[in-house]
C-alpha cells in the first residue's frame, strides 16, 4: 500500500506540468479526450467501420493517410506541392 502511494505521488508530481488544467484552459487548449475521440469517429469510423466494408491492413493504412490528409485543413495542397518537388516515391 505505501509502493502504491508513493508511485501516485511520484506519477502526480512527475506530471504535475500536464495537470494545469486552468492553465490549459486560459489558452483554449483541450483538456479531455473528447477532441481526440471525435477525430477517431471522424476520420477511422466512418471510413472504415460502414456496413459491408472490409479492409486489410495495408488498403486502411493508406485510407486513413489519404482522409487525415482531406480533414487537416491545408494539408491535402502540402501534400501534391511535395509531390510536385519530390516525386510520389518520397511520400
């Protein structure tokens, strides 16, 4: 009981930075999950979970890179302007 105490204590003050939540707040940052699991939603669930879709591995990666890319304002153009300088073999 004491080792578990003390690790809370240690993992409390070790991220204490993180905890700010006022702080974090006063800068319009986030401070839960539900940004994060909105995106989830928005860019795996509804690509990939519809009903009668079926995906490998390597076709959702690739699904998933393309629709982060139409979802992420400004970074589709990024994306063809390195195509255009590099070649599609550095992507």
């Amino acid at each position: 009981m004491r080792a578990d105490a003390y690790s809370a204590w240690t993992y409390f003050n070790d991220h204490r930075h993180q905890m700010d939540y006022p702080g974090l707040l006063a800068e319009n940052l986030p401070i839960g999950s539900g940004v994060t699991e909105a995106a989830c939603k928005t860019l795996v669930e509804q690509r990939l979970c519809a009903s009668g879709k079926r995906w490998k591995n390597k076709g959702a990666k690739i699904i998933l890179r393309l629709r982060a890319l139409t979802q992420t304002s400004g970074r589709w153009a990024q994306f063809w302007q390195k195509i255009d300088q590099f070649g599609a073999e550095y992507c």
